[in-house]
C-alpha cells in the first residue's frame, strides 16, 4: 500500500473514513498507558501531526511503546474519525514498523527548548513544533512573493552571484579567489580566474537595473552577501533579498508595490498558513494576527524625512542617539514612528543625499534623494527603494563625490547614455519579513542554516 500524506487525510476526512492507510513519520511523543498509548506522529507534510492509537494486540508493542522522541516508523492502520474530540481524526494502528529508534542522546528528547539551545541544533530544530511552522510559513511566503509579482508581469531574473563591484559603494565584501592564499605569493587580481578581483554580491540591484530598461518590470530573488562583523537580532552574513526594478515608475509608485507585495504575501498567509499563525498567535508574540490585520486592512503612512525628524525632536529626551536633520534614522527611532507616531507601517521618504547610496535620484533642492524606507512596528526598517538616478552627468558626478572607482560602473553609467528612462525599486531582506509575520525576535531562528560571525556549523 502507498504511503499517505497526513495533510491529505485532514483536507478530505470523508474519503478517508475507515480507510487504512499507511504513515510515514516521525515520533514526537508516546503514552503509554500499559495495555494501550498513544503516538503523536508528525510526517512533515503538515504543521498538525496524526494520533496514533496503539495497544497490545500489536506483535512488538512493548518495544513500540518505549520509543523516544525522534524515532522513524511506518504505521498502518484505520482512519477513524473523532467529531467532538481536540483531533478530528485518529489511526487505529494494526501494524507500527520501526526504522531507526532514537536513544538517550538524542537532543530533543524534552519539549520547551530555548530558540538559543535550538540555534546549537540547527540540523534537528526543524522537528519541534515552532521551526516547523517558521519553515513551512517561509515556503509559503516564497511562492506568494513569486505569485504577486508574476500576477502583475514582472520578470523573474537570476542575477549573478559573483561580482566585480560593491553596489552600495560602501560595504565590506566577501573576496572570491580561485588563488592559494596559502601559499605566501602576492595576489594579483589579473591573474584570478575572471581576471580580476571577484566578491560575494551584496546586491543585484544594478543588473536588475539593467534588465528592467529592456524588459519593463523585473525581480530577483535570491542569496546576498554582507562580511560586516555585526552581532544584532537583525543581522546576517548571509540572507535572502528580493530586489525588483521597474522601468518608467516614480518614487510613489515605487512605495505602492511594496505596499501591495506585503499586503498580498500576509493575506496569502492567513489563507494557507492559519495553524501557523495561531500558534505564533499564542506562543510567539501575543497579538500577532491583530498586528498583521492592521497591517493587511490600513493604508500606510506616508511621511518625509523632514516631517519625521520633526516628530523625533519632540521625544529626544527620550532616545539613545538624539534625532537631527541630517541623522541616519536609528532602530529606536524607526520603531517610534512606526509603534507610537502612526501605529502601523509608514514611508519615510526624501532623504538627506549624505546619508544614502550614490544611485539615488537627486531632488530638485539639491540636498535630499528621492529615496524611501519602509518602517514597520517591531522591526523598524523593512525595505530600502529608490528613484534611480538616470541622468548620466549627475550619477558620474555623485560616483565622483564618493571617490568611487569610475571603471568599475563603466556599464551602469552607459546605461544613462542608451536609452535611459526614469526608473525605480527596492530591495526587502525576506529573512527580516519571516522575523515580522512570524513574531519571531532574532533572524537567527527564520532561516535555516544561520550564516554570522563566528557561526558556520552547519
């Protein structure tokens, strides 16, 4: 008999009602209460698992009873429904085969781990209830990212990975070499394998550039690469950034697709993931679906960089790093704004040129770039985006303000001279977006193999 998917039996209890069927999985607790027990068995398939009723008609009941957490079997038996019971289904087992029983020193043996206890577990924590549910929500955030953007024609673009150039001019790369460094010989970039210097992307913003002015409307989806020595709740080495890049749209339209890509992705997530959600509901963060309906039923703030330091210096007395005009926005203040100012997501737009990266539109005044942050209560920023600069003169002499190397964005200025077009997008680090649906405080627990400092275990 082929084997079952639990997911199936409660999408369809009719067609199963004294079916036997056969189970696949993974023991997650045993009762056994000497004649008879019962086995919580979860297959993967769904963030609910399957009763398992047992008793001593079984030929190896004793050694089925005495299994520990962890352990594989297959199970056949009959699927009764249960109506007025917590469960709507249970199997009464005729036959439980044992594949591997796990023994004393498996770690998950107890329930009620610490995240930081499971962070040292990384290969096993999918098995608990709550990164269960953490992975099966980032699949379902992944395909509805997907969804939307396909729904309103963008292109999906798979952007390189190795790369020659720094896209924000300013960050500390992961180096590339094919050379052995090892070996005590001076480097010369000419002599690598791509001929010269080669580093991890940080970005793929100016190749999506250069997609979006030929094929309208583009994302990418995929790995960047940040080698900061940073230890925050919020940082990794290693992350999933969505990027899309649209030809012919301003600033505020710019902002309305973001808008309409985290009001779809939530809304797609009450619909498939609603076990999920309830149980972040109740053991993550007390309050999260009302946060995320806020979210999903409210249009968000829109604000300029001006007007909000504005609101910042009435509760100066309050932070950390004091707000002025001119000042990066801190995490205390983004979170001020967002939770306390508007009390849902807001638009920070207009930003001092200073403090943003060289491909930002300049505005009229000559002081601010039409670039946006998106701030959302809990997390603080959620999405960078900008007007890209299109005027070739203005770009080449920002890329001189900065003392930027010229040669190495030859092609991206070349851009500006061949049927250049106003054109904007925005890039959300995704593992910032699991931490916000998920309630989930640190981004070492929304994706599954943590890449920061000192940490590659795995």
């Amino acid at each position: 008999m082929k084997k079952t998917d639990i997911t199936y039996i409660y999408k369809d209890l009719e067609k199963y009602r004294d079916k036997d069927v056969v189970l696949g999985g993974w023991v997650r607790s045993v009762r056994d209460m000497k004649n008879f027990g019962f086995i919580d068995l979860n297959d993967g398939s769904t963030f609910k698992g399957a009763q398992i009723v047992i008793n001593n008609n079984l030929d190896n009941y004793t050694n089925v009873a005495k299994l520990n957490a962890g352990s594989s079997i297959i199970v056949t038996g009959k699927v009764i429904i249960t109506p007025n019971a917590k469960q709507p289904f249970e199997i009464q087992a005729s036959e439980i085969k044992i594949l591997c029983a796990t023994d004393e020193t498996y770690p998950l043996q107890k329930k009620g781990h610490s995240p930081e206890f499971l962070r040292e577990q990384a290969y096993l924590r999918p098995r608990t209830n709550l990164f269960n549910a953490i992975f099966r929500v980032r699949s379902e955030a992944s395909f509805a990212l997907h969804q939307y953007f396909n729904n309103l024609g963008f292109v999906y673009v798979h952007a390189p990975i190795l790369t020659s150039s720094d896209c924000e001019g300013a960050g500390e790369l992961f180096k590339v070499s094919t050379q052995d460094i090892y070996s005590g010989k001076k480097l010369n970039p000419e002599d690598e394998l791509l001929g010269k210097a080669v580093y991890l992307s940080p970005s793929c913003q100016l190749e999506g550039e250069a997609f979006a002015l030929a094929l309208n409307k583009i994302y990418t989806f995929g790995p960047s690469f940040r080698a900061e020595n940073s230890n925050t709740i919020k940082h990794l080495n290693e992350f999933w950034h969505i990027e899309p890049e649209m030809a012919f749209y301003e600033l505020q339209d710019d902002m309305d697709v973001m808008e309409g890509m985290i009001k779809y992705v939530i809304n797609y997530l009450f619909e498939k993931c609603e076990n999920e959600l309830k149980f972040f509901d109740s053991f993550v963060e007390k309050g999260l679906l009302k946060k995320l309906h806020n979210v999903t039923d409210n249009e968000f703030a829109r604000v300029t960089y001006t007007d909000a330091i504005k609101e910042l210096e009435k509760n100066n007395q309050n932070f950390e790093f004091k707000a002025s005009w001119g000042c990066d926005l801190q995490t205390e203040h983004e979170k001020y704004l967002s939770e306390k100012v508007y009390g849902k997501p807001v638009f920070v737009y207009n930003y001092p040129k200073d403090i943003k990266a060289f491909y930002m539109r300049l505005n009229d005044d000559g002081k601010t770039v039409k670039a946006t942050d998106l701030l959302v209560p809990g997390i603080g920023e959620l999405c960078g985006a900008s007007e890209r600069e299109e005027r070739y003169d203005v770009l080449l002499n920002r890329i001189k303000e900065l003392n930027l190397d010229e040669e190495n964005y030859w092609w991206y200025l070349n851009l500006r001279k061949f049927g250049s077009v106003k054109h904007s997008g925005f890039g959300m680090g995704f593992d910032r977006f699991i931490m916000y649906v998920t309630g989930m405080t640190n981004i070492r627990d929304v994706l599954p193999f943590p890449r920061t400092p000192k940490n590659c275990n795995f």
